[in-house]
C-alpha cells in the first residue's frame, strides 16, 4: 500500500521504463531491503496479545511456538489520467498467516500462505505461499532448507546489497514485495570477544529459478511498447549453473571507544532478480518483447552504528556498498550491462516528544558510479536524497503519521508519501486503518522515468484486522 522503500520504486520504475523504450532498453537495478517499522515494533500492547499464541515451552515435542495473521481489504484511487478504462481504481483483499511449529528436538516448521485479489484486475491473483521451509536449530548453527524471505539490506531507502529474492512488480509497481526463493540457508555462530562479538558465517545456495512477475495488461505500470507484443512468460528459463545463486555473508557487532556497531560483508553469484529485454521477431512479421536473464557477481558491505558519547549517541549512522559486475548467461542475447558500483549512506534521530510522543527523523543519500550503458540510464538512483519524518503517538490506539519523500538533485524528480495509520479499538482491538496519499512529480522536460507512465499520484484506504 505504501512506498515503504525508495528501493522499490527503482526496481519496478527501472522495469516499466525499459519496456517503454523497446529493444534499447535494459533493466538492472538492484533489491533494497525491507522498510524498517520502528512504530510496530515499539507496540508493547501486541506483544501481550500473542501470549496466548505461544506454548508452554517443551522443546521435545510437537507444538505451535508462533501463530499469527492477518485479513485486510484496500481501495486504490488514481486521482490523473482519469479517461483511461480500467486503470484508476484497485479494490484488494488480501489474506497472510505465518505458523511457526516445532516438529521435535530442534526440528522446527514455518508456513506462511498469502492470497491476494484484485477483484477488478482478474489477471492479479495471488496465492503461492511466501514462506515454507523446515530449520534446524543447534547450539552453534542452524540449517534452513525451503522457500523463504531473507533481506540483507541496511539503509532504509534503498538496498543495493539486497539482491536474494525478486520482487513482485505485479502486486504493486512502486512498492514491490519480496517474493520467496527456493534453496538453503546454514549458518554458523562464532565465539565472539570484547570488540568482535556475535560473528555469523552464512552460505546460501538458491538452485531454482523462478520469474519475475510483472504488472497485468490492466495495470496503470502495463507493459505495451509500440510495435512490440510483451510476452512476460517468453523467458528462456535458467536450469543447472545459470539457475543457481550462491551467496556468503558474515556480520558481527564491533564494540569500540568510539562506537558500537552491526557490521556485515558479502559475496554473491548468480542470476540477477531483474531482466534485461529482447526482441524475438516471429513468423509473421511482428516481434515480441521478452525478458531476458544475465547474471551478476556482487561484493559488498555495510554498517549500522551508534556513536558513544551523550551527543552523539542520540543518532544512528549506516551506510552500504556494493561492486556489481554482470556477466552473460545463455539465455542472454541483448547488451550486457557494464560494472558499477551502488552506495547508500544516511542517518537516523528518534525525538522524544513529551513523556509519551516521538518523532523519527531520517536523512540517506545514494549514488552510483561506473557503467555509461544505456541500463546505467535507467538506474534513478545516481544522486538522490531521501527525507522521512514518522511520528508515533505511543497512545493506545498506536496513533502514528509519516511523511516521507525521495528527489532526485540533478532533474527534481520527486515521489513523495503520507501515511496515517491508528487501530480502531472501540470496534475491534485488531483492527487497523490505514490512510495515505502519494504524489509523483516527474521532471520538467519530461525525459526521465516518472513521465513515461500514467501519473500515479493516488489514495489508498486500508482496514486490516491482525489476529
């Protein structure tokens, strides 16, 4: 419903607009991490509601450690480009339940199912779980094979390092959801010391290529380039080496005189999440427009830390990096893209307001350097300042409002959001409304990557019931 990550706008926009352009264009803009939700997580009122969902504690036999959920219906208005059918209006019901079971020992399960229905687009239907897989939890490891959801990412607007799972731009064009992989997960815990505590080695082997799901012939985001037929599922799928992303992470905390900090470094191998396209001329005389897969080596890294000190203590600095260098797959016939490098940095205030109100206050920057291509063109995030001001109430309706906005300092692109989110406990303890508003401004000479699409400037209206 909202634009939680600026990230998420550079991937589905970068997708859109390469379509839009025809053979030229190309996609390869990177995965973002998830948006931080400061604001639930403070909700002390959530945490005494799930008691009664959690077992008494017998770790030998099969039980329900976690359950919980939720049921929502939302309405999208497109408040521009009225005339145009069919593409100014969403009504969606949507439905998630996450079940964690121990199975026996350190043997455990964990589902999470997702429908999702647009009742007026019958082509956006939703309904493979997100979540599946079984772990195994010891002293110093775990193991995790299955389907699952898992973000490496740092900065809140943008995730250049967060590259594991694709995202659906279907569901929602500027603010795409990750979609779960199948592979394994293990990771080994070390022993750590005063300044390098808490080490964890993880390996990732992802063996199975799965499509990225792109927006509906009814969608405002529709992919339609002249002259070209889009054929979303003309893929040439990826099987044995050119399927498989294998990825190594560490990260730690490390404690100094001068700040503590959550570190993290990566390599990784494999498929990009998001395709470049070809043309595919056909018998008669017309082309078709199919993605195209080519695959990336990345290395990279990133922090979160707190400096010591009464002053400085009060903010939170992170930042990420990351070197991204593609290569060719088989199913590859277009341009290559050209190396680059991704960067995000920003900080973070919490504002105590009063004994009970606060006010979250985040600054980021990102920026790229590097490949000239013509995918280069079609990255948005080259020299960009992200903006995002949350209040939260703390009250015990969790009364909370948030604006935030992202430009771009070369050409004034801007996306900009409010979000107004209270529970209404005088009909239901679990019932939530969500209020928001987005507004798209593309640049003045309307060559960048906002004017290529109807304006998405629209209202949301949202009631969820978590259970």
């Amino acid at each position: 419903m909202t634009i939680s990550t600026a990230g998420r706008v550079a991937r589905a926009l970068s997708a859109s607009v390469c379509l839009a352009l025809g053979p030229a264009g190309t996609l390869s803009a990177q995965d973002d991490m998830d948006a931080l939700d400061e604001l639930d997580a403070l909700d002390e009122l959530d945490a005494l509601d799930e008691l009664d969902e959690i077992a008494p504690p017998d770790e030998g036999g099969l039980r329900v450690r976690e359950r919980k959920g939720f049921a929502a219906t939302e309405v999208r208005v497109y408040l521009a480009d009225r005339e145009r059918p069919g593409e100014h209006e969403q009504a969606i019901f949507e439905y998630q339940l996450e079940l964690d079971v121990n199975l026996m020992g350190g043997l455990g399960m964990f589902i999470r199912p997702w429908i999702f229905i647009d009742v007026l687009d019958t082509e956006l239907v939703r309904y493979e779980p997100l979540e599946g897989y079984l772990e195994y939890r010891a002293e110093h490891g775990d193991l995790r094979v299955g389907q699952f959801i898992e973000s490496w990412g740092i900065v809140d607007a943008f995730n250049p390092i967060d590259i594991l799972n694709r995202r659906d731009l279907g569901v929602d064009a500027l603010d795409a959801e990750p979609r779960g992989e199948l592979g394994a997960r293990a990771r080994l815990f070390g022993r750590g010391g005063e300044v390098i505590d808490q080490p964890v080695f993880s390996v990732y082997a992802m063996p199975i290529w799965r499509r990225t799901e792109f927006p509906t012939r009814d969608s405002r985001f529709a992919f339609a380039p002249e002259g070209l037929r889009f054929r979303p599922n003309g893929a040439e799928r990826l099987e044995g080496g050119d399927a498989l992303l294998a990825a190594m992470r560490i990260d730690h905390t490390l404690n100094t005189a001068l700040f503590n900090a959550d570190m993290q470094y990566l390599i990784a191998r494999g498929p990009d999440r998001f395709p470049v396209f070809g043309v595919v001329p056909q018998a008669d005389g017309t082309a078709d427009l199919v993605p195209e897969y080519h695959g990336v080596l990345l290395a990279g890294g990133g922090f979160r830390a707190v400096p010591n000190g009464e002053l400085l203590s009060k903010f939170t600095l992170k930042a990420e990096v990351v070197y991204k260098k593609p290569f060719e797959l088989d199913a590859l016939s277009g341009e290559l893209p050209g190396d680059y490098v991704q960067f995000a940095t920003g900080v973070d205030r919490v504002v105590p307001l009063g004994d009970a109100h606060e006010l979250t206050i985040m600054l980021e920057y990102m920026g790229e350097q590097g490949a000239d291509d013509p995918s280069a063109d079609l990255r948005i995030f080259d020299s960009d300042v992200a903006l995002r001001l949350a209040w939260a109430a703390n009250d015990f309706a969790r009364t909370s409002f948030e604006v935030r906005g992202i430009v771009d300092t070369g050409n004034g692109e801007l996306i900009g959001e409010a979000v107004f989110k209270r529970q209404l406990r005088f009909i239901d303890d679990d019932l939530r409304l969500e209020l928001a508003g987005q507004l798209v401004r593309p640049d003045e000479d309307g060559q960048g990557l906002l004017a290529r699409f109807p304006d998405p400037t629209r209202v949301d209206a949202r009631l969820q019931w978590d259970y």
